[in-house]
C-alpha cells in the first residue's frame, strides 16, 4: 500500500487532532493518491454524534474536510 500524504509530514507537524500520527487521541485521518484524485476513509464513532443519532456534528465535518 502507498505511504499517506499525512506520512510525510515532519514530526514537529504530526500533532494535528485530525491527522496527526503522533496524536494517539486524533482521528488519524489518511489520505491517498486514486489515481488522478485522492481518497480518505473515516468510520466516525457514535462518540461523534451531533446529538441527533446517525449523524455527526458539523466540527467533525470541518476537520475531515481540513486534513483532506
């Protein structure tokens, strides 16, 4: 499997909540080359929840979209 954008960053730039390698308690977002686009897979938990169930708050939303 390919390397993630996400795993080429320098250590001093791998704490991000969102995609960080080095945050244990981040989303640890991936992203990856598709050929001509770039694909990323999130499972949220229902920790996530926007406070309707089955849907997830609109920050979770923002920080996918940011670390894509």
């Amino acid at each position: 499997m390919h390397k993630a954008f996400q795993d080429f960053y320098a250590e001093k730039f791998s704490h991000c909540y969102g995609c960080g390698k080095l945050n244990p308690s981040g989303h640890q977002l991936k992203s990856y080359w598709d050929g001509d686009e770039t694909a990323a897979r999130f499972s949220p938990g229902p920790q996530f929840s926007g406070g309707v169930p089955d849907h997830v708050y609109g920050g979770l939303i923002a920080s996918l979209f940011d670390c894509h």
